[in-house]
C-alpha cells in the first residue's frame, strides 16, 4: 500500500492510484475542486497522469460559504 | 438614479453597489433568491479542505451566472498563506477576483494590515484583482493602493456582529483621501447602515451576517439592495447642510392676522 496524507491525514491507498482516481473514487467532482500537489497547485488535465506515492501530501480544496 | 452610475472594478462595471457573502446561509440554495431580491452582483465564497465525510455539494452551482465570484482568503494568518488560498482559487477557473482577508486576531478577527499590505504587492503583480478586507488606516490604504489593490475594503465593525458603521470617521478620511473604491466590509447591520456609508460617499458595502442572521433572509437582501441604491442616490444627490437653529419651511410672513 502507499501511505500518503492527504488534508492532514495519513491515508493509505492502493498502488498505482493516480490523483485522479482518488478523486473519483471518494465521489468528488474534479470541477469543483483545486489540489495542492506536494506544494504545487496541479491543473485538473494533469490528474490523471499523477500516481500518489509514498510520502506524497496532497491539499485537496474546495469553495464553500464564505463573507 | 443617474444611468451611468456603475461601479468598475478592474475591467468590470458593476450596477450594483451590494456584494454579499456566502456564509451561514441555512442552505446554499438560498443565495440565488438572495442575489436576485438584492440585485448584488458580487458574491465572496472560502476555499476550505474538502471534507471527505461530507455530502460533496457545491456551491457554485448555487452561484448565478450573472454574479462575479469573489473568493476571500479566510484562515490566512500571514501574506504567505493568503498568497497561497488566492492561487489556489484562482485555479479553479472562476476567475482573478480576490478578497484578501489576513487574520491573526481570534477575539475580534480585525485584519493585519501590514501582512494585507505585502500579500497586495504579491497578488496584484500576479494578475489578481485584489480587494483587500484592512482595518481603515490612511496609510495602509495608501500603501495598498500603491502595491495595486483595486480597492479597499475597510471594516465597518468586527465581522459578524451587526454592530454597524462604527469605523466611519476613519472611514470617511479613506474616502477623501483614497482615488480607490473604499468598500466597506464587514459588521453592517441593518440596511440604514449599508444606507449611512454610501450616504457618507462608500463605492459599495458588503454585508453577509446581516442578511444571514435575519429572520427573512430574502426580505432582508432586498432591503439592503435598496438601501445601497438609497444611499448611493443621496450622496449623488448631494446633502443639505445640517444646521444648529432652526430654518422655517416656509416664509416667516404673510400669517394669517391675529384674532381680536
């Protein structure tokens, strides 16, 4: 398993998950969302082509309500 | 009300003089309801984590298509940090607007004007169009409006506490003193002080725990787009003079003779 963070949190997935598929797969809709990738911001095209590997922090944002 | 009275902020003309915020709605659903009674065409929006054990709405889907998001950049508590909520929403396509909004302050949440001020330098080379949330001082303004902001946003009370225009003598030196918006941000109340600070020459007000906290929402967005056009319409109007004794309304001769 490859043992990343993701929010703050030590998460554990499958190998081979790329960005993309972590997105899907926790029912999240890349439009409405933005990733800080180890401190860079990663383009939604890019997704797809990033695995998670080990050691790998991910900030993964959204809008909400806000004044 | 003048036809050609729109507010421009970077390239876009805004009729409106209302922005409101997007937070501690009962729902999300209703802030279309609200932009249309209000007629704001501005809307702030956070960026937060996403949390995971959450039901994944969006909120944009409840943003009109009409309304220019403006994302803040709440839970910044240095320039640093502020930078990086504002990239990060600028990633998301909706646009270069942002509201910078640098707080270290737990009890009161005023802002830091000094990181607000570096934060502005940075944002504003990078494209942003950059409205900065500042406690009303002449020379952080000044300073803001140097590194580029394309506006100030002064506060008219602690966010959140419906306490009014409490800051408007300061206020009022930005205005005069300030060849920039000056949008007053924060602690509006009631619609008579959206009404008190574009009476007193404010570009715009934004209010959201006003409008929230109301026990009619919706009613409440549309008093206060009222309001805003009233106080806009006064200003342009041009105030009479208060005075100290009393002035009749009409001539002090021609009475009718006394009774004999």
């Amino acid at each position: 398993m490859v043992h990343a963070t993701v929010n703050g949190e030590r998460i554990q997935i499958p190998p081979g998950t790329t960005i993309r598929t972590f997105i899907l797969s926790k029912e999240l809709s890349p439009p409405q969302i933005v990733i800080e990738y180890n401190g860079e911001i990663i383009p939604r095209e890019s997704w797809d082509g990033i695995p998670v590997c080990d050691g790998d922090n991910l900030e993964i944002v959204k809008f909400l309500g806000g004044g | 009300m003048p036809n050609n009275d729109c507010l421009t902020i970077g390239t876009t003309a805004l009729e409106s003089r209302l922005f409101i915020g997007s937070g501690k709605y009962s729902s999300d659903e209703i802030i279309p309801e609200l932009a249309a009674r209000s007629g704001a065409q501005v809307i702030t929006v956070a960026l937060r984590r996403v949390d995971f054990n959450a039901k994944q709405k969006n909120i944009l889907d409840c943003i009109p298509k009409n309304c220019v998001l403006m994302p803040n950049t709440s839970g910044a508590r240095t320039a640093d940090e502020a930078v990086r909520i504002a990239r990060l929403a600028r990633a998301s396509g909706c646009g270069d607007w942002i509201k910078i909004e640098v707080i270290q302050d737990n009890r009161y949440l005023l802002p830091d004007n000094i990181e607000t001020i570096r934060a502005t330098e940075i944002l504003a080379k990078e494209g942003f169009v950059v409205l900065p949330y500042m406690s009303p001082d002449l020379g952080a303004a000044r300073r803001m409006r140097d590194a580029g902001a394309a506006a100030v946003m002064p506060l008219g009370a602690p966010i959140g506490t419906n306490k009014g225009f409490r800051t408007k003598e300061l206020v009022s030196i930005l205005i005069e003193e300030i060849c920039l918006p000056v949008i007053v941000d924060a602690g509006i109340g009631r619609p008579s002080e959206a009404a008190e600070a574009m009476e007193a020459g404010a570009a715009a007000v934004l209010v959201n725990t006003a409008i929230a906290s109301a026990k009619d929402p919706a009613l409440m967005a549309e008093a206060f787009g009222l309001a805003v056009k009233a106080g806009r319409a006064a200003y342009l109007a041009g105030a009479g003079a208060v005075r100290t004794a009393a002035e009749a309304s009409s001539p002090l001769s021609g009475f009718i003779g006394a009774l004999k």
